[in-house]
C-alpha cells in the first residue's frame, strides 16, 4: 500500500475556510487512488476541525523541534510527503530528506503568500505599484521553499505565470491544480432555489484572513449604504468563523448590516441569500467564497482581484467591477432584474464545468506523480537549484532546531 504523509499547517476546517476544503479535495484524490494517509500537525484541534477518522485517516499531534517526528518518519516510510504550505516545508522539510530521503516532496501553497503580502502593502501604501513589493522575504521563504520540493501545486493560472514568467521557476515542479468539482455527479444532481424563493445580500469568510476582514469594512463603509438607499427591506448578511469583538462591531441593525458569524452550512448561507458581494481588495490564489456561490446558484459581483484566474474569460457568475459605485450599481442590478439573475447563475455553471472539473485535473495530477516516480533521480538532477538550497540554506534551520530541542531538555 502505498503511504501518504501530510503535515497540516492546521487541521483541515472544511466549514471554515477555503483552505480546508482544498485539503479534503486533495485527500480525496489520494484516498480514489488508494493511499494509506497518516495526516500530523503541531497545531491544536478545535470545534470546526474536520473529522479525519471519518475517511480512515490516522490523525497525530506532532511537535517542533522534537525528534520523535524523525522516528515517526522511519514508521510511516512515506512515499509522498504532502507539505500544507511553505511553513511546514520549513519546519520539517529538512527531516523528511534526512529519514526519507527517496520520498517524493510536494508542497501545497494553497495560495502564494508572497503574492497576497505585496498587495496587503502596496495597497496601505496607496499605490499600484506592485513591483516594488513583489520580493519580500515571504517571496525569498516560498519560493526557496518550492525549489526545495519536488512538485508544488498551484491553485491559480496568475501565479503559475508569474512563477514561470517573473521569477523563472522551472515548469517541471510545478503543476496547475484548482478548486475541483465532480461535474458529472453534479451536472445530474443540480438542483438550486428560484430567484423568487431568495432574499438579501451575503458574503463569507474567516475573519483570521485578512483579506476577508478588510473586504467586510470596504463593504459597510463604501458599498452597502448605496444598495441600502435602493433597495430599503434588503439585509447584509456577513458569515465567517473567527468573529472577534471588532468584527462584531461592525454589525449595524438599523443598516441591515447583521454579523452572522460560523455558519455549519454554507450551502444554507448562500442558497438563501440572492446574492454574494466580495469586494475583494488584495489577496491571492482562488476564492472560496467565488467558487462556493457558482456552486450553490449564488450570482455575486466582485473585483478584478476576486475573480482572478476564476473564469478563464468566461462571461462572469455575475458582474466584475473596482469601482465602489459602480460595484453597488450591479449589484442592486443583479438582485432586482431575474432575467440578468438567471443568466449570471448560467455562467456560474458554464464555469465549473470549464474551469474545475475534477476528472481532468486529478488524472494529470496523479499522472504527473507517476512519471516522477518512474524518473526520480533525473527529475532531482534536474532541480539544481532545489539541490544547492537544500544543501546550504537547511542548514541553518537544521541545526538552530537541534539547538532547541537540547535547550528544551534542560
């Protein structure tokens, strides 16, 4: 049988964040192919935390800078080890070459953190200039991290240009890997709320992301008291886990304005609601909310940024607008005009079906792991780059967590 180890940034949280439902569709690509899965974490467990026993998944709570995840290592004898983003490759990337040298390393970046970093700064620095914040030290970790590995799936056409095109990572360690949807299960299955039988607005998200945080202020501030003065009995309803006391006080009855806080369902959120708003400023990857909606029949309006690398040029599950104004205008459009409603939520569909299907995607996807395998020691030669950064840069980090794993005994 063959071994998958995934070390987890966090335990998967599939009803709280986009992050975790991409990690149970990449356990599900592995589970079909029938891998063993051992899945650790150094993080702690809480109420939302996916129930791993559920799919045969054997769950340990490991520790940083501890030798008992090398001895672990020698039990499991991976073949794979999926790392959940550039963090973990950090922390035990350098164990797995030690123990499991032979092991084939891919790195999930779930989004490029560098990327969504620039923006966060070139947007409190007002300017749109990106370029000057594109290398950051995020950029040097990540992409040190990605060289490092063997493989590293990317969620989004964007960053995959910018790796291959601005910082000329080699195109044979990374593979295109979206959201992924069973389109023959769901094509048959489909079934959704009438435009009538929907009322208000909504959006969705965790509040730790701060992406998420900062779209729910734009959307109080700027966008809902345009929609409000048009439409007086429509509501703002904001979903997300993670609601801190300034999240809460952004709630405003008298507005419309409610902070509904975790829902258990996201499909109830969204298949109640007419439509999603995501005025999305800064961020990377792909959006879970914007896939969620085309899902659930959820027409929604978001910005350039939200919709990037979504759609593939297909006419939008809605409308793509940056203006504040104009985004308030199609979104009162899109809530009072069922002819354009039902269009939107067409398009949402010819999305998916185009852009996610998870048929294609795992089958490359698993297809590409079996040429490494069948290529293994070329496709390490191959990596120079990855080669040298193994040998020089985890060597600091190496020895600085044998240092502390001997302070710590004393």
């Amino acid at each position: 049988m063959k071994q998958l180890l995934i070390i987890g940034f966090v335990w998967p949280e599939p009803t709280s964040t986009a992050a975790g439902s991409r990690m149970l569709q990449l356990i599900n690509i592995f589970i079909e192919a029938k891998y063993t899965i051992t899945f650790v974490s150094t993080a702690a467990k809480n109420n939302q935390s996916y129930n791993l026993d559920n799919l045969g998944i054997k769950s340990i709570n490991i520790e940083l800078n501890n030798s008992n995840f090398d001895k672990l290592l020698l039990e499991i004898n991976p073949s794979i080890v999926l790392f959940d983003r550039y963090l973990t490759e950090e922390q035990f990337g350098w164990r797995v070459d030690d123990f499991c040298p032979n092991a084939i390393k891919i790195l999930d970046t779930e989004d490029l953190h560098f990327l969504r970093y620039a923006r966060q700064l070139a947007i409190k620095k007002n300017t749109n200039n990106l370029e000057k914040y594109l290398i950051n030290d995020i950029t040097l970790r990540e992409i040190a991290s990605i060289y490092r590995c063997d493989l590293t799936l990317i969620i989004s056409k964007y960053e995959e240009k910018l790796l291959l095109e601005k910082f000329n990572i080699n195109a044979a360690i990374l593979i295109y890997l979206p959201f992924l949807i069973d389109t023959n299960d769901f094509f048959i299955n489909i079934k959704s709320p009438s435009f009538t039988e929907r009322k208000n607005f909504m959006t969705i998200g965790n509040f730790k992301h701060e992406p998420n945080y900062q779209a729910v202020i734009n959307l109080k501030n700027n966008i809902w008291p345009l929609i409000k003065a048009k439409i007086p009995s429509a509501e703002m309803h904001v979903y997300g886990s993670y609601v801190t006391e300034k999240v809460l006080q952004l709630q405003n009855k008298k507005d419309g304005f409610y902070i509904k806080g975790w829902i258990e369902s996201a499909k109830t959120a969204f298949e109640n609601s007419r439509v999603c708003l995501a005025p999305i400023q800064f961020g990377a990857g792909l959006k879970g909310k914007l896939f969620d909606a085309m899902v659930f029949g959820t027409p929604s309006v978001t910005t350039s940024i939200g919709a990037e690398s979504m759609h593939n040029n297909l006419p939008w599950n809605g409308f793509i607008e940056d203006s504040n104004k104009i985004f308030a205008e199609k979104a009162i459009e899109l809530y009072t005009n069922e002819g354009v409603w039902k269009e939107s939520q067409q398009h949402g569909y010819t999305i998916l079906k185009a852009c996610y299907s998870k048929e294609k995607y795992s089958k490359e996807f698993l297809s590409y792991i079996k040429r490494i395998e069948l290529n293994f020691q070329l496709h390490r030669t191959n990596n120079f780059m990855g080669t040298m950064l193994k040998h020089h840069t985890l060597k600091s980090t190496k020895f600085m967590s044998k240092w502390i794993e001997e302070k710590n005994k004393k």
